[in-house]
C-alpha cells in the first residue's frame, strides 16, 4: 500500500515539473516574440524609412513632375514615320480634279451615286505614280467596271488604290514602290465611267475605310 501512495506522489511530481517546464517554454518563447516584433518596428522607424526622409523627399519639389504629359508638345502625327517620304503627293501631275467624293449624278450609269475616289482627268498615256513609298498588294488587268487597278499599301494601315490604269509591264505583286515612282499610265476610258473621259479614279483607305482626300493632299495646291 505504501510502494502505491509512494508512486502515485512521484508520478504527481514529475507531471508538476513538466508543467513547470512547459510554462517556462511558454514565457521564453513569449519574450522571443516580443523582442523580434520590437526590433522590426524600430527598424520601421529608422531614419532612412521615416516619412519625409526618403531620397525622393529630400530632392527639390519639380512641378512639371506633377503633370508630365503638360510639357509633351502637341503632335497628331505622331502615329506617322520620321520620313517625309510619308507625305503623300499628286498621282498624276498637273491633273484637274473632275469627280470628288460625293454623291452625284453618273452619265455613264445614268444614275445618281455615292462616288467612291477622286478623280484626276488627264491625256491616256499620262504617266501614273505611287502616291507615297509602299508595297504593291494587288494587280488587276480585266475590271469590267474600273479596268485595270493597282492598289499599294503604306504605313500605318493606309491603303491606295488607282484605278483606270494601265499598270507598267515590269510592276508585279509585293514590289516595294517609292513615292514619285512610275507605276503604270492613265488608260483609255472604259467601263462605268467611261463617258467621262481618260482620267485616274484614285481612292486612300486607312484602317479598310474610305478616307477623305484632303486628309492626305491639298487640291487648292494644285
């Protein structure tokens, strides 16, 4: 009976120093928490990380800084190449403007239309130029409405397209063009506007639409 109590009261013991133990390990690991959190925080506060103290903040107030895009001169063209080679010019020198695009009478049809292009009357045998530096795109040698066409294609989405042309014998698809090159030569009137004598029936897209041509070229220039 005595060997039972006296077990009972070491197995009481030892349960009280590992409680005693765990306590201990419970506040040291406490106190380890508290001095990381606290270290940390005074790191937080240190001179270099305080408000106002920052390189940034020491350096002079700039006001152009608050607004960077007030100083950027204005430029719409800046979707534009550098090169003047963008600019467009006439296709067909010192030709006169006959057909803008506007809705009208056409005597050919002998009905009112929307017209499609602008069209420069001149002698057959006028010769044709790119407008501005491309890539031919397409070659067409037996448009029953227009003829024969050439259409380029520029920079930027823009697109030229010429039509009532005679395009030039050695000039094939995906041929690079320089603006003022000799693509081909105003053909002899035909197909659904041939009653209004030899001219070129030009048209400019940009982004597949069909764009002004005072976007592109001054007619008042001529």
């Amino acid at each position: 009976m005595k060997n039972q109590e006296k077990n009972v009261s070491t197995k009481k013991k030892i349960l009280t120093y590992y409680l005693i133990l765990a306590a201990c390990l419970l506040v040291i690991a406490a106190i380890t928490v508290g001095v990381i959190f606290a270290v940390r925080a005074n790191d937080d506060l240190s001179i270099d990380n305080r408000p106002g103290t920052s390189d940034d903040d020491n350096k002079p107030n700039n006001p152009d800084d608050n607004n960077p895009d007030d100083n950027k001169p204005d430029n719409p063209d800046d979707d534009k190449p550098a090169s003047s080679t963008y600019e467009f010019i006439f296709p067909v020198e010192n030709a006169d403007v006959t057909n803008s695009q506007a809705f009208g009478y056409d005597k050919t049809m002998d009905w009112y239309a929307f017209h499609e292009g602008t069209d420069f009357a001149a002698e057959a045998g006028t010769k044709i130029v790119a407008a501005v530096d491309g890539t031919i795109a397409e070659i067409g040698k037996s448009d029953v409405f227009y003829g024969a066409f050439v259409t380029i294609e520029h920079s930027n989405g823009v697109k030229t397209v010429y039509k009532f042309i005679d395009p030039a014998e050695t000039l094939k698809k995906g041929d690079k063009v320089n603006r003022g090159q000799v693509i081909g030569t105003v053909a002899a009137p035909t197909g659904i506007e041939n009653k209004d004598g030899a001219h070129l029936h030009f048209e400019i897209y940009k982004d597949g639409k069909l764009a002004e041509l005072e976007d592109y070229l001054d007619v008042n220039e001529k």
